[in-house]
C-alpha cells in the first residue's frame, strides 16, 4: 500500500496543530471489551470546536470536530473502528505548511484498510507532518506510529498504554499515574461506565523534578503536566471514554468542561454493529 491510501482520502488545509494531550487505554482482545480508552483534549478555549456527534459529510464518524482545520483528535466508525493522534511537543521540529494531523484519524475511520496497512501508508508520507502519535483499531487489531519514533509502524499486544505529546508508554508523571489509575478500575468489580472520567481530572501538577523538557520552559511545562489542565487561556476541553465490544458495540461518553455552560455538558451514544 502506498501514500494513494492518504491522497485518495480527505485532505485538510493547513492549522495550527490540534492538541491531545492525554490518552489512556487497555487493550485485551480476548475478552468482550477489547478497548477501553480514556482521553483528555487539551487545546486553546477561543479554537472553535464541535461537541462529539455523527458528521454530516461522514455520518457513520462520531467525533468531536476541529472547524478550523476540519479534522478530529479522537472519533469511532459504526462499524467498531477507532482512531485517535497527539501532537509530539517539540517546537523546534513544526515542520513549515505541514497537513494537518487531524486528518489522520478522519482518513483512517473513513477507509476500508486494515490498521497495519494504514499505519505504513502513514509511514511513507510522515515528513509532511509536524510530530504526531497515532493510534488505529480496526476491530481485529491495534496499531500505533510516530513520525518522530525510530521504529515503525507497531502491533500492540494485550496491555494497559499511555500516550501523551512523547512517544507511547514515555514516563511522564500523568502518564504513569494514570495508567495505574486504569489499571486499578480495571481489576475492581465495578462497571466501567462514566465515572472512570473520574480518572482523567485530576489537576495535581508533577514536582518539578519529575517535569520532562520539552522546549516550552518549566512554567508552561508545569501546567502541561497535569492530567486534567487548568489555565487561563489554553486547557483541558473535554474528557472522553470509549468502549469497543467484541461485537463492535460502541459506547462513547463526551464531557465537556470549557465551555462551561454548554448544554448538554454531556453526550452519550451507543451504537450497535
């Protein structure tokens, strides 16, 4: 497969990049819910936004929608598929009239390809794109790239993950904790409904021993560094949980926190294969 896979899809103008900052997720493909994922959208509050729902130009996407570039960080086909992307944080290497990572996940949810196959069309046409972290699930497999990773291309095993703006599974402080968070709630008798949201707003900053350096200095990196991010002008957005079924049942909560007196504050949807 060649970067026709991409060329032949939507393709998005040009935006300043959409932010992720948080993406935790279990992967157990034998059981009857083989994704779990939780995630954080961090991103400016004045960058205008749609709340989660099915698109006009794609109604069987559910996702949240960027307006300004026209992508998604985060959304689901009906058909049990599922594609989120993060921003590698690096503001030396913005790579100047990049696409936008947005459309990663629109090209993906929108295709017929299998999540091994998209991920090396992706490979071949990375450079075209500021850093980036993508994860795909096509119901029979899981798959994450960056272009700012040596390795290619990856089939992810059973496992709990963490993805913020490094590279999957990087060490950072939100990282670690919400992983064990998850992990938690995973092996507790109780369902896995809303209230794993729970997990994703915690506001705690890391100890500034613990800050990674990102080039964005230590007060930026201080505020970054919460899982749930609370700042003037740029934060914490909305928190999102989805759930894949073996019968690619899909269950996808969205709450949005900014802005605060959106109605409903909270969308939910179920849809049956």
């Amino acid at each position: 497969m060649d970067q026709s896979v991409l060329d032949s899809s939507v393709r998005i103008d040009f935006s300043p990049p959409i932010l992720m900052c948080l993406i935790l997720f279990s992967f157990a493909p034998e059981t009857d819910t083989p994704l779990v994922v939780l995630a954080n959208r961090d991103e400016f509050y004045a960058r205008d936004t749609q709340q989660a729902g099915f698109w006009d130009d794609y109604p069987d996407i559910l996702a949240g929608r960027d307006n300004v570039a026209g992508g998604t960080w985060m959304g689901v086909h009906r058909n049990g598929r599922f594609a989120a992307v993060t921003n590698y944080r690096d503001p030396s290497e913005i790579v100047p009239d990049a696409r936008s990572r947005g459309e990663l996940t629109v090209n993906f949810l929108s295709g017929g390809f299998t999540s091994k196959e998209y991920l090396l069309a992706v490979q071949q046409a990375g450079d075209q794109y500021s850093g980036f972290n993508l994860i795909v699930y096509d119901s029979d497999g899981l798959g994450y790239y960056s272009n700012r990773s040596e390795q290619g291309p990856v089939s992810l095993s059973s496992g709990t993950y963490g993805l913020s703006n490094h590279l999957l599974d990087t060490p950072w402080s939100k990282v670690v904790a919400g992983k064990a968070a998850l992990n938690k709630r995973l092996q507790e008798s109780r369902p896995l409904d809303h209230s794993l949201l729970e997990i994703l707003a915690d506001t705690e900053q890391a100890p500034d021993e613990a800050l990674p350096e990102t080039g964005v200095g230590m007060e930026l990196e201080r505020i970054l560094s919460a899982r749930c991010i609370v700042s003037p002008e740029y934060g914490t957005r909305c928190s999102t949980l989805v759930k894949v079924s073996s019968t690619r049942s899909i269950h996808f909560i969205e709450r949005t926190l900014v802005p605060e007196d959106l109605n409903p504050a909270v969308v939910l949807f179920d849809i049956k294969p």
